[in-house]
C-alpha cells in the first residue's frame, strides 16, 4: 500500500466517523418524528379541506337569497379552510420545536413565539416565501411538505371556487 493509498484512507475513514458523529440529521428517532408529524399534519389538512369543502357545497346548495352571496360565501368559507390548515401547520411546527431542539431552528423568529410560527406558516403554505424566516434541520421535511400541501390544497380550492360560480354565477 503507497503512502497516497493510506492517506486517501484515513481522510475516508475520518469522513465516515464525522458523518455518524452528532449533527442534527443523524438521530433517527427526531427525522423519524418529523416525518410523522408531517404526515398527520398532512392528514389532518387534507381531511379539514374534504370535509370543509363539502360542507360548503351541501351548505351553499340550500342558502337563500341572491345566488352571488353564494359564491362570496363560499369564498370566505375556503378562507376560513385555509386559515384553519395554517394554523395547524404552524401548532405542529411551534410544538416539535417547543419540545426539542434537535429538531431544528427557525433563523429570524424568536424561540416561544408562537404567532410568529404561525406567521411562517402562512408564508409556507402560500409558498410566498418571503425569505424573512429560514428553518434549519430536521424541521425543514415538515415546511417543504407544508409548501406543497399548501400549493394542492390552494389549488383544490380554486377549482372548487370555479365549479360554485359557474353553478350560482351565471343563474342570476
């Protein structure tokens, strides 16, 4: 074995030794209860848009009245949905970081705020972004999954929103 072959080898084993040493990804149990966590969030928001959104269909189907109130209904009754989901994403969010700090930071909010957590959340959902708050570790599984179930569901929402107008809409 050259001198280079045994150098080359100590740099990999050195390498191999700090990537199972501590950091913030190598304790499965945390991404194993980020992951979790992401899923009943996940769930939980799906369903409450299932649910929500038939409601106001059966609702919005036997309200009285001028047929464009409706639609206005059903558009604050989607905001409320979607308000609602945040909220759920951000109690999540503000309770895994609350519980342990191995799951991860959020740059730019302070440790107990919860409304700002709640304020990041809306900025995921919405998949704004505005960059003004930036999560590190395990965490950042749980947001990426909140911007993508946002972007679905807010989707989901507008093509519930078109199927109502066109129904009440244009009946007046």
């Amino acid at each position: 074995m050259t001198q280079a072959t045994g150098m080359a080898l100590v740099e990999v084993s050195a390498q191999l030794r700090a990537l199972t040493q501590f950091d913030e990804y190598g304790h499965w149990d945390i991404n194993l209860a980020v992951v979790g966590a992401t899923m009943l969030a996940v769930a939980a928001c799906v369903l409450l848009h299932y649910e929500g959104l038939n409601l106001l269909s059966r609702g919005l189907a036997h309200m009285g009245g001028k047929r464009r109130r409706r639609v206005l209904a059903g558009i604050f009754g989607v905001l409320a949905v979607h308000v609602l989901e945040i909220w759920i994403f951000g109690m999540v969010l503000f309770g895994l970081l609350w519980a342990d700090g191995r799951f991860g930071t959020l740059h730019g909010i302070a440790t107990g705020s919860f409304f700002d957590h709640v304020y990041f959340s809306a900025v995921t959902y919405s998949t704004v972004g505005f960059g003004d708050v930036i999560p590190a570790g395990p965490i950042r599984f749980l947001v990426g999954t909140e911007a993508l179930t946002g972007f679905v569901l807010i989707t989901w929402s507008a093509s519930f929103t078109y199927l109502e107008m066109e129904r009440y809409w244009r009946r007046e």
